[in-house]
C-alpha cells in the first residue's frame, strides 16, 4: 500500500513539474544554446513548441522530432535569408578591415535596414495571422523562452499574457540589460562589450568604455524607434521595445564568472554560461588513429566555427603553411579546396566533434575564431586558446580570453605564417597557459549545479509559480532622474541653499545689530 501511495505522489509530483513551454527560435549558435534547453526540458516531461519562421536556415522542419514547430510563413526564402546572413558575414570578415570608419558604418546601416525589413516581415507573418495567433492562445502556455536575436517574441509573450524568459549572450554595451532590466554597470569598472576593453582601465581606457556606452545608447535607441511605434500598434497601446523587454521575469545569461569580470548582478539575472558542454565521447575510428599517431606532441584542433566553411587560397595557404612548421598533429575544419601547402601534419575535415576532441587528452591547443560556444567547451576541458576573432562578439570575447591568461590573440586581417606560429609554440610550450586554463577549468566544474540545469530549473521556477515578478527591482518604476537620484540630491541642494541664504541673512542681521549697538554706545560715550 505505501508503495502504491509513494507511485501516485512520485506521478502527481511529475504531473505538477510539466508544463508547455513555447520557444522563440532563433539562428546559428543562438540554435544550439536553446536545442540542448529544449531536449532538457523534453527529458522532464514538458510539452515544447518552437515558433520558427519559414525561411530558417539552422532547423530541419522536417526531421523526425518530439519538439512541436509552429510555422510562420514569410515571404522570403530560405535562399534570401541565407544570402543575408552571408553579406552580414562577409561585411564583418572581408569589407570592414579594408574601410575606414564612416564608411564601414554607411555599409552597417545598409545591412540593418535590410536586417529590419526582413525582420519586419517575420512580425507581420505571426501578427497578422490570425489563426495561428488564436491556435497559441488556445495552447496556454505557461512560459516562453525568447532569444531576442530577433524582435517580437517578447511581444508575443505579452499578447499571449504568458510570463517569460529572456536567453542571450549580450547586447551592445549592456544597453537592454542596463535600460531594459536595469541591471548596472558601472562604466569605471565595468567594460561595455564590443569595447574590447578589460576590467583593469587606465583613465584614458575608462573615457574610451563611457564613449562607447554612450555611442552604443545612441545607436541601439535609434535602431529601436522603429520597433517602438510596431509595438506599440501591436499591442493597442502606447509602448516601447525596451518596455517590453524589462518585463521578462528572468534573463539567463549565456556566460559565467570563469568567462566574465566581476560586476553587479540582479536576482533575475542568472548566469548559465557553458549549458551546452558536456564530457568527451570517444573519436570515430580514423580520427582517432590519425590523434594518436601524434605521439607526445599531441595535436591542435582548428576550427573557425560553422558559418566560416572556406578561406580565400592566399590565407588558406598563408595558415596551412604555418601549420605545417609545427610538431604536432593538427586537425582542421574546413570545407573549402585543400591549400597547396598543406603539409602532412594536418589533416582537413568538413565537420568536426568538436567538443570531443578538445576533451581528448592529447589536445594541446584550440584554434578558434572565438564564438562563445567554442570558448566555453575550451574552458570545460582546460585547453589553452588562440584567437583568431572575425565578426560580432568575437574580439571582445577573446579579450576576456586574454586577460585571463589563457589565449593568445590574432588579428585576421594582417595575420602572418609567422605570428601564427609563435603563437602556437606560446601557448603549446609556455605552461602558464596550460595552467590558466585549468584555473578556470576548475572554475566551471565547481557549481552547485550545472548551467543546463539551472537554465531549466528557472523555466519551471516561472511554470510553477506564474512568473517571478518578485525578483524584478523596482528600478524598473522610476525615471531615469529618479533611478539616479537627481531628483533627490536636487532637493538637497536646495535645502542646503536655503540654510545657506538663511545662515548669511542672520549672520548679516547680527553683524548689524551688533554695528547698531556699538554706534549706540559710542554716541552715548
């Protein structure tokens, strides 16, 4: 009988822990963060559904899976969606370096205009149909959990009058997690990221990051206008992108403290930086073989993520050259045509188990372009980086990287066979960078909980308890003045003014009745 008993409670407890959770996809590496929440949350018994636009280019549709896909049909292609991802891509890697700063941002602006209209598109394509608008309601969903890599899915939650929880790597100088969450950051101490600055500023260093904070308000603010008056007609009421933003219940943060400087945090922000890493699984068979015919040397894996599959043949043989002067094995992730120079070292692989290799303990460094997700499995499994940044967050990454001692940075542009080889042998043969690694190797590993699962504890965190309003500072009622206390040292300094004036009136009324009373005794005299 008490067995039959503890089954019920055991079942009615699983009942009471799953709930519908509904996913704003988005794109990339963004895709792999959310693809290991949503089989988490799968493996717990939820009931998931991805909203995902129908030009997407990173989710198979049509693979057998337990996740539900809510379409949203666009009028772009796939083809025209993936063609902008490429310009935005070759913008960042080919253009940018070779033009100066006015016409880089002309170019930029060109490219986000273009950005908006498509992301417009994705908007209207949910907002205006009406019957998928009325099937998620009648879902009730008790949670979404939002990449805000594109618009909306925070006003969806809204329409829906479902809680939510926002998922993000960044934004530009912390200008939604500052406006929107108000989470602070003071800029003496806190770097505003794509700064590439560290927490260790010089006088002049700390001018540069409150520049940058105000250069990246002003441009972050101008490209939300635009969103500001869509939101406001979706919603039937005057609002603002950042309003609505503010209202998420939660924020996780894809890093941690291995990766990030010290700062203030809020309770609703919670750090789950590494959520995708997971132990080494063994090698297939011949990459196996070729990894352990490096002997003691061990061997290096190279890889500048999925979005770069091939060089121009000047760089490609400008690197495989320099690979090619150095004693270990080097296995390389590239999908264009083999460089002629490619030496015997090194090996040439459409895709690689990434995570896997730099777990195996032969690895003795990892090339990288320096995307979160690769940097958080280097940091899992301790091996030393050098940095090859290319676009987005990736130098300011890599700067991290740096500060901690634990890569050796490379720019692309001006990349030589010879810089890339001295900074190999650095990293391979100095052991500062080996034991840097472990430091924050160790850093990872010593959690109460894994960031998967605390990603997942706080989505069922809000399914339990309808939100988790309680945790949002009530910074989020007060004005900018306000928030600052202009308001209230204004008020004291008025205060202070009248004592002033008061004190000199009297001081002023007793210097004369003293001048009276002294007159008055010398004409007496």
């Amino acid at each position: 009988m008490k067995l039959i008993w503890l089954l019920m409670a055991f079942c009615s407890l699983h009942r009471f822990k799953a709930g519908k959770v509904l996913i704003w996809s988005a794109e990339g590496s963004h895709w792999i963060n959310l693809k290991y929440i949503i089989h988490k949350l799968l493996a717990r018994g939820h009931d998931v559904t991805v909203a995902v636009h129908s030009a997407t280019v990173y989710i198979n549709l049509t693979e057998p899976s337990l996740i539900k896909y809510e379409v949203i049909q666009v009028p772009f292609t796939r083809e025209r969606f993936d063609n902008f991802m490429n310009t935005l891509l070759d913008f960042w890697v080919y253009e940018k370096p070779q033009l100066s700063h006015w016409s880089s941002y002309r170019r930029f602006s060109e490219i986000v205009e273009d950005m908006k209209v498509l992301n417009k598109q994705h908007c209207d394509g949910l907002f205006r149909n009406r019957t998928l608008m009325q099937k998620l309601r009648d879902s009730r969903f008790e949670v979404v959990l939002i990449d805000p890599m594109f618009p909306c899915g925070d006003l969806l939650a809204l329409k829906l009058g479902v809680p939510f929880i926002l998922t993000l790597r960044f934004t530009p100088a912390f200008t939604a997690e500052r406006l929107c969450g108000q989470l602070p950051a003071p800029p003496s101490y806190v770097p505003a990221t794509l700064s590439e600055l560290s927490n260790d500023m010089s006088f002049t260093e700390r001018i540069q990051n409150v520049l940058y904070m105000i250069m990246y308000d002003w441009v972050i603010k101008q490209m939300w206008r635009h969103w500001d008056s869509y939101y406001s007609e979706v919603l039937g009421e005057p609002t603002t992108l950042c309003e609505v933003m503010g209202k998420a219940d939660i924020w996780l943060i894809r890093t941690y403290w291995d990766f990030e400087f010290p700062r203030p945090l809020l309770p609703n922000f919670v750090f789950v930086g590494g959520l995708h890493c997971q132990p080494s699984k063994p090698l297939p068979q011949e990459m196996e073989e070729f990894v352990q015919s490096s002997g003691e040397h061990g061997i290096v894996v190279f890889s500048l993520g999925s979005m770069i599959n091939n060089l121009t043949d000047e760089k490609a043989n400008l690197i495989a050259e320099a690979l090619g002067k150095i004693p270990q094995k080097v296995l390389w992730r590239y999908a264009g045509e083999a460089p002629k120079t490619l030496a015997s070292n090194t090996k040439l692989y459409n895709w690689l188990p990434q995570n896997d290799l730099l777990g195996h303990p032969k690895t003795r460094a990892f090339i990288t372009h320096g995307g979160t997700n690769g940097i958080y499995e280097a940091i899992y499994h301790g091996v030393p980086i050098i940095g090859i940044p290319l676009f987005a967050d990736q130098p300011d990454n890599m700067v991290h990287m740096k500060a901690k001692g634990v890569a050796v940075v490379l720019q692309f542009p001006t990349l030589t066979r010879q810089d890339l080889v001295d900074a190999l042998n650095t990293v391979i043969n100095d052991t500062r960078y080996k034991e840097n690694a472990m430091k924050l190797f160790q850093i990872q590993h010593d959690q109460p909980t894994g960031p998967l699962n605390r990603s997942v504890f706080w989505i069922e965190f809000v399914i339990r308890h309808g939100g988790a309003k309680h945790l949002r500072p009530a910074a989020h009622s007060l004005s900018w003045p306000q928030y600052h206390c202009l308001d209230v040292m204004a008020f004291l300094a008025a205060c202070f003014a009248v004592f002033l004036i008061l004190l000199t009136k009297c001081c002023l009324f007793c210097c004369r009745k003293c001048m009276h009373m002294k007159v008055q005794k010398d004409k007496i005299q």
